[in-house]
C-alpha cells in the first residue's frame, strides 16, 4: 500500500467515527470521484456545486463568486499563483482552469486532511501536476519559507494570490507576504468572504492604501451557494512598494 493509500485509509476510518464534517468531506471525495470522467475539470466542479447546494453546506467560493475568481485569473494570466486556504480544491479546480499552460498553484492549507481532500480531487480532475497543496500557514515560522526553498516561489514571483482562510489572518498574512518579497508588482490579490463573515480591517487597509500602493475594486456578490446573505470580494492590484 502506498503512503498515500495509507494516510487516506487512515483519514476514512478517523471520520467514520463520528467526525460528521470530515464524513461529508469524504463523501464529496466519493461523489466527484465516482460521478466525474477522469480528467474532467468542469464536471468536477459542476459535481462540487450540487453537492454544495443539495447535500450539504461546503465553504467553497461556490459558483456565483467562482464567476470572479475565474475572471480574475484570466485578466492576470499568472505563471505563479499561491492561495491561502485549499479546503476541498473547489477554487483550486477553478484558478487552475483560467491559468495559463505552464502555470503553477500553490496551496496553503493549514489541516491535513483538507489538504488530502483537496490533492485527492486535483487528482482525479487531472490538475495534481500543476496545483499542489503546502500544509501550514502562513505565520506558523516555518511554511513561508519552504514556500521558497522548496517550491517555486521566488522573490517577486507572484502573480496571482487567491486569499480564502481565516478572515483575522488576511491582514497579516498579506503584510508577511510582501515583507518576503513575494508578490510581483502588478499582481492580483483576490479576498473572498470582507463582506461575510467580514474582515474589517483587510477592507480599511485597502481602502487607506488606494492609489499608494495598491488599487481595489470592490465586487458585490453573495455568500456562497444562497442568494440572501450579501458579501464582498476584494480584487486587488499591487502596485509595488511606494517610495
Ligand atoms: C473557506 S475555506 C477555503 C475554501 C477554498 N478556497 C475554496 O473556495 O474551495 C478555508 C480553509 O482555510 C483553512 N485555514 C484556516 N486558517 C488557515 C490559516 N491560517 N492558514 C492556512 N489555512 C487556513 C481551513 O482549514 C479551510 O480549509
């Protein structure tokens, strides 16, 4: 059996007893695994939607904000692009599909399982080459810098960051960033959730840094997967450090 096999089988039989939310994670493993062709990303991400909107709540950017992920990737056309927060790979899947060929996508995702969950579905949407997921987080001490050392994100090298985790991290996590240098000047920073659950102080500094060094346009959507909850999305561009 391969380590993989192992830590999965390893996972299944943890979730099994009891741990509903890992249970529901693994059961949208076996829905896209067994309902998706092989390869097929858009079924993929079509098969994570319904189960998103039918069988159960998944914090996934979901379809409506997707729609701006999507276009965000495809005005930056990144070679490097990191995220924060991989969950079950559904905005993985989704930055993957608009990057260019060549591109590459790093995850940051501070619990394993997700971070199983998430490669299991790159795997099977045939994206596993290109996305890869770093557990960790990004003010843990240790994971900015393996980002460096043994992935390829270089000083600079950037282009697209997709931020989806923990809203109180968003701020500092952004400010670790691009004191390590990493983001290119002209890269896209995407944050899902300023509006709900909210992260203030993301949105003040924005608001504060427009025209300095960054410019921000404000998307009005909705929480994922219902039509009642409003939130926003940030879309921002770096326009290197002022002077
Ligand atoms: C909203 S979900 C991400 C959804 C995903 N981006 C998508 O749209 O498919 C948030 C994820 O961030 C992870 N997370 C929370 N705090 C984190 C941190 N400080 N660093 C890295 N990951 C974190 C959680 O474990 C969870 O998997």
């Amino acid at each position: 059996m391969s380590r993989i096999s192992y830590l999965w089988s390893l996972l299944k039989s943890a979730a099994r007893k009891g741990e509903t939310d890992d249970a529901n994670k693994l059961a949208l493993v076996e829905h896209v695994t067994a309902n998706a062709p092989r390869g097929d990303i858009d079924a993929a991400i079509k098969l994570i939607d319904e189960f998103g909107s039918r069988t159960a709540f998944l914090m996934n950017i979901g379809d409506e904000k997707g729609e701006l992920l999507d276009d965000a990737v495809r005005r930056a056309r990144p070679q490097i692009a990191l995220e924060l927060g991989a969950f079950c790979g559904y905005s993985g899947l989704r930055i993957a599909r608009s990057a260019p060929e060549g591109s590459r996508l790093y995850s940051v995702e501070m619990n394993p399982f997700n971070a199983e969950v998430a490669t299991r579905i790159w795997e099977h949407a045939g994206v596993a080459d290109r996305v890869a997921a770093v557990v960790g987080a990004i003010d843990d001490g240790k994971t900015l810098g393996r980002l460096t050392d043994e992935f390829a994100v270089g000083p600079g090298s950037v282009d697209f960051l997709f931020i989806d985790h923990h809203q109180p991290c968003y701020l500092p996590d952004l400010l670790q960033l691009l004191g390590a240098g990493l983001l290119r000047p002209g890269a896209t920073v995407l944050a899902d959730n300023v509006g709900f659950p909210g992260s203030p102080k993301y949105r003040k500094h924005m608001r504060e840094h427009e025209g300095v060094d960054w410019q921000t346009v404000e998307h009005k959507t909705h929480l994922e997967y219902q039509s009642f909850v409003p939130d926003l999305v940030l879309e921002s561009t770096y326009l290197g450090e002022k002077a």
